[in-house]
C-alpha cells in the first residue's frame, strides 16, 4: 500500500482527518519517526501522517500551505541535505540537525544513558581495552564505510535500496 502514497494522498488524508479532529497534523517519514518524535507532542492535539518518505512529506505539507491549510508540520530527515543541495523547504518543514534522529543520540549523553541501561558496565570497558578506543567512536568509524556508500549510490544516482540490509549478515557483533 505504502507504493501508492504520494504527497496528494497524504495531503487529502489530513483534510479528511480535519472533518473530526481539529487538532495538528506532523508528517513524519517513517514509523521510527513516530515513536521518537511521540514523546514531544501531547497526543490529544495533534496526530501522526506517516510519509514513508522525505518527498512526501515535503510534498503534502507544499500542497497545504498552497491550500492554505493550517496546522500542518512536516518533519524531514536531514540525509544528506549537509553536504548536497538540500531540496527547499516549505516554512512549515523542518530539517532534522543530523542525518537521521538516531544520528543525534551518538553526539549526546542519550548514548551513555543508553549503554548505561542496557550494556553491563564490565563488558563495556573490558571491550574498551581489548579495542582501545571508546565505543561512541568506533561504531562511528565503522559506519563510515556504509554511509560512503549510500552517498556515493545518492550522488551518482544509482537508485540502490540499503532498507533491507540486515546488519548481523556483515557485522562481526563481538568486534562491531
């Protein structure tokens, strides 16, 4: 169903929501949006539009505004917007500050909270020096590589889909 989505479908899905529901519509990219972004709007005033993808999203919120259509945000992943021409806005779309949210949470404590709450403390830093170097770092050397490659498929237009790679097919969990 998700292929037949396109910016007018989910523009005309926030006008018929409107018929019952006054409140705030957020495009959001995908599903992962929703539950990140969940926590920072109250769920009484406004809902959740899934785009499944960052076009759409721009697109049904340019629909919107060019409708006049209040209470429409729209909430697009970065990519790779830094180091390429980013597509323009429309004022009612925002531009997340990193590639994608989960970017975000290596840069912050949110990451130390996080192997705090799930790693044991022990295996943490017998990891730290088998390796010698923090795991924050690591993991970003480590994804260098794929994010090369997902640029390199942007920028030369090779139309390649990294969606269902599985990352325990290429990495070695006991290394990263």
């Amino acid at each position: 169903m998700q292929q037949y989505l396109n910016a007018h479908t989910l523009a005309n899905d926030a006008r018929m929501r409107r018929a019952k529901f006054l409140g705030s519509f957020v495009f959001v990219e995908g599903e992962c949006d929703v539950k990140l972004y969940a926590i920072f709007f109250e769920s009484e005033t406004m809902q959740f539009i899934i785009g499944y993808s960052k076009i759409n999203v721009i697109g049904a919120c340019t629909i919107l505004n060019d409708a006049h259509f209040m209470g429409a945000l729209g909430i697009a992943d970065a990519d790779f917007d830094h180091i390429a021409q980013p597509p323009q806005l429309p004022p009612n779309v925002i531009r997340t500050d990193f590639h994608d949210p989960e970017c975000a949470i290596l840069q912050t404590k949110a990451f130390d909270k996080l192997l705090n709450e799930f790693c044991n403390p022990s295996k943490i830093e017998a990891w730290i020096a088998q390796h010698g170097c923090e795991l924050r770092s690591h993991i970003l050397e480590q994804a260098a590589a794929g994010i090369w490659w997902r640029w390199d498929a942007v920028k030369t237009n090779l139309s390649l889909s990294f969606d269902k790679l599985e990352f325990k097919e290429f990495i070695d969990e006991t290394s990263l």
